[in-house]
C-alpha cells in the first residue's frame, strides 16, 4: 500500500536512488542534496512530498520555499523542482502534485518543467510567467548611451552599498554560484544578479533565416555555427528595470570585457519597449506559476532550483 507524505532533509538517502534517474547531465549526489538543505528562514521544515511503498520511494516531488516582501505584502513562494515518479507508479503523479496544489496563499512557479509536465500544469491552471529568453549577443550593434555608468563587481563594496530588501536579497544568494553586481549613474542605481552559464547557439534563436545560413555554411565548413556553445551572462534579478535596459550596452560591454562572455540572456517580460541593442529570441522556454497575489512582472527566478542545484 502506497502512501504520499513530506519529505525531510533526513529523506536523501531514501529518495536518491529515484534521483538517480534523471537524465541531468554533472547532477551528482552532493548537488542533489542541495535540494535537501533549508537555505533561507523559512516556516517550512519539509523539502517535498515523497510517494513510498514497502519503505521505498518511488515517487518525488521538491518544494524549494521561500518568503519574500512584495509591494509591503509578506509573499510565499513555493519552486517546484524534480517531480518524477517510477513508470509503474505514474497513476499517482497527480496525487503527488496535488500535495502540493493544496498549499494556501502561496505562489507556486515552475522553471525547469518538461513540455509533458508543463502541459499538465496548464490544465490545472497554471499560468505562463514567460515563453522565451532575449539573447543580446555581444558581437552584434549597439547604440551608445547618453550619461555615464560605473559597476560596483567586489563582493565587500557591494554589500556596502545595499540596503533593505536588496541587501537581504544578497545575503541570501551570495553562497551560491552567482555574480553580484550594482551599475550607478548618478543618484540611480542597479542591483543586478547573474549567473555564468553555457547555452547552445541553436536555444538561443529562433530564427529560420539564420537556420537557413546556418545549414550552407555546415555545407561549406562541416561546421554547424548553431551546435556552438556560448558562455552568456543569464540574468535574474535587476532591482530596477528601467535603468538595466536603459544601459543594456553598457552591461553587455561589461560582460564581455570583464567577464568574457558572449551577451545578456534575460527573460523577455522583464525587457518591455526598445532597446539601444540588437536581440534574439530564443526558442520556446516555458516557465509557469499559479498565484492568487503576484502578477508575472513581479516573479523572478531568485529563490529557486535554478539557484538551489545551480541550473
């Protein structure tokens, strides 16, 4: 007889040979267990729900919590992060999810979904928070900008210079694998937080001329320009908006110099109205949330897996 309960940090070693299946390329079980530890003050003791019978698991789904104030409103979130259940238990997906659609007066998101369990999540009333990323390469035109821009890179100035709601932001995220950076210019200010990942080429455009280029040139060299990966500076949080895209060639100059990396990747709600740079659209990348509260303009991606597990 299958039951569905919590799981608790003290459950990795219960859960981790169902972990295992994943087909997550450099997912060893030191990163696993990341997903197992409380990184933030949370009321939450749990991690998930595990589905078990006869004392093993066979199915899991990871709760990454979090609190966070959102317009003066104390904001509950829940990251949904490696639901998988064995083939011969795949009747109870859904009574696994449903642990966790009975959370009250919390946002729920979903980041790394696959199409399958996207479209599962849509029936159930999840809404998009977004369906692609912008790819401002480093190597194509840009526009200057009016006024002068200075950045703020070492971790000591930085925390320095940040206050309230940013600063716990930091103190939060500052052991994980990202890089924390404030752009002034001025009186304003920019908190922005990225992380240094490797995308290919073909995920980052969705353009079928370029695909058309791409293919003749495959004939002339033997070498596929969109099989290439790039190291891009994929942003996740920028504490004002406005001013990021206004100085958008200024932070991609920024990247590519100090950091050598091929442009800005940034999910494309967070970059409304022109820009004094050349974008790509990506191809499709589906991420979801079901909120009573928020709106999609007021969900990042802090406080998530893509964090947690170093995504």
């Amino acid at each position: 007889m299958s039951l569905i309960r919590k799981a608790y940090p003290e459950d990795f070693e219960l859960i981790y040979p169902l972990l295992k299946e994943f087909d997550a390329k450099g997912m060893t079980a030191e990163r696993w267990k990341l997903l197992f530890v409380k990184h933030w003050a949370t009321e939450e003791d749990y991690v998930g729900y595990v589905l078990i019978d006869h004392n093993v698991a066979f199915g899991f789904i990871g709760c990454v919590f979090s609190q966070r104030t959102i317009n003066g409103n104390n904001e509950k979130f829940c990251g949904l992060s490696s639901w998988i259940v064995h083939p011969d238990y795949r009747s109870e997906s859904l009574l696994l999810l449903s642990e966790v659609l009975r959370l009250k007066n919390y946002t729920i998101t979903s980041y790394t979904s696959i199409p399958e369990a996207a479209e599962i999540l849509k029936k159930l009333r999840f809404k998009i928070l977004d369906t692609s990323y912008l790819w401002f390469p480093s190597s194509m035109p840009m526009f200057r900008t009016s006024g002068n821009i200075n950045f703020i890179t070492n971790t000591n100035e930085v925390r320095d210079f940040l206050t309230g709601h940013d600063k716990k932001i930091f103190e939060d995220h500052i052991h994980f694998n990202a890089e924390h950076v404030i752009m002034v210019n001025g009186k304003e200010s920019c908190y922005v937080i990225f992380k240094k990942i490797p995308f290919y080429r073909r995920k980052l455009i969705n353009v079928r001329f370029v695909y058309y280029l791409n293919r003749i040139w495959k004939i002339l060299t033997g070498n596929s320009f969109l099989d290439a990966e790039v190291m891009v500076a994929r942003i996740h949080y920028t504490s004002n908006r406005e001013m990021f895209r206004k100085f958008l060639p200024a932070v991609i100059k920024k990247m590519n110099k100090d950091y050598h990396l091929k442009g800005v990747v940034i999910e494309r709600r967070f970059i409304k109205g022109k820009t004094k740079c050349f974008g790509y659209v990506s191809m499709p990348q589906i991420s979801l949330y079901k909120s009573a509260t928020l709106d999609p303009d007021q969900i990042d991606s802090l406080y998530t897996e893509l964090f947690v597990l170093d995504y």
